[in-house]
C-alpha cells in the first residue's frame, strides 16, 4: 500500500488547522482536489491502476467544483451590484426602517456606504439618516416624500 504525503494545503489527520481549511471533499476548492488527484496518481499501485471510469469521474468532479465556483463569483457580483444600486437609490428618499439596536426610525436617506468585514470580505450596505445607520436589508418601507 503507498503512502500519500500531504500537498501543501490539504489537510491531514494531524494537521491542527485542518478543520479551519477543509471540513468535507465539498469545502476543497479546484485546485485542491487537483493536487489530491495528482497525488493519488503518483501513488497508486502500478500493477493496479485507477480504472478509467473513475479518472473521467474525478475530472468531472474538478470541472463541477470550477463551474460552481465561477457560478457562485458571479452570483456575489451581481448581488454586489444590485445591493449598491438599491442603496444609493434610496438617498434623498424617506424610509421607515430599524436600526441594528432595534429602534425603529424614519426619515430621509442622506447618503450609503458599504462597510466590508476585513476577516471575510463580506459586505454591509448602510443607509444613513441623521445620526442613525441602518442595514439595508432593514428598510421596512420606502415612503412618498
């Protein structure tokens, strides 16, 4: 039986981070799963090589994890776009709205920002009213002014 050796960022058993990197086959990205593959090549038994069936299914498995990360990039781009367009569509409007402590507010939009979480790249569309900042996603009504 041959051994594999780990391949960088491919997590092993004894890996302390491993559960940080990759919980499931689901969570490695196209280029992890590549090197996985290139190393179960390189290590399987000459006398009883993978079988070809499953190589095309591997490489199946490699393109169905890239379309679905090309899916999901341009999904969070048109998000992006959509969000930001919604927000600075609002300024100059009068909405009814909660604030993040749970206050409800009213009044008009003076400007949007975006706050994007330094750890994780997500991002936060604010409306502005007064002294008050509210998420996007709690705007309750947009009123006539």
């Amino acid at each position: 039986m041959s051994q594999v050796t780990n391949t960088g960022n491919l997590p092993t058993a004894t890996d302390p981070n491993a559960q940080k990197r990759a919980t499931t086959l689901q969570d490695l990205d196209s280029s992890q799963f590549l090197k996985l593959l290139i190393t179960e090549l390189s290590n399987q038994d000459p006398l009883n090589p993978m079988d070809n069936t499953q190589m095309v299914q591997q490489i199946s498995t490699i393109r169905e994890i890239a379309s679905t990360t090309q899916l999901s990039d341009t999904l969070n781009t048109v998000t992006t776009g959509q969000n930001l367009i919604t927000a600075t569509g609002l300024i100059g409007k009068r909405i009814n709205a909660i604030t993040d402590a749970g206050n409800n507010v009213t009044g008009l939009v003076e400007k949007a920002t975006i706050e994007v979480d330094s750890k994780d790249n997500s991002r936060k569309y604010r409306l502005h009213i007064g002294t008050d900042e509210i998420d996007l996603k709690y705007v309750r009504e947009v009123l006539p002014n």
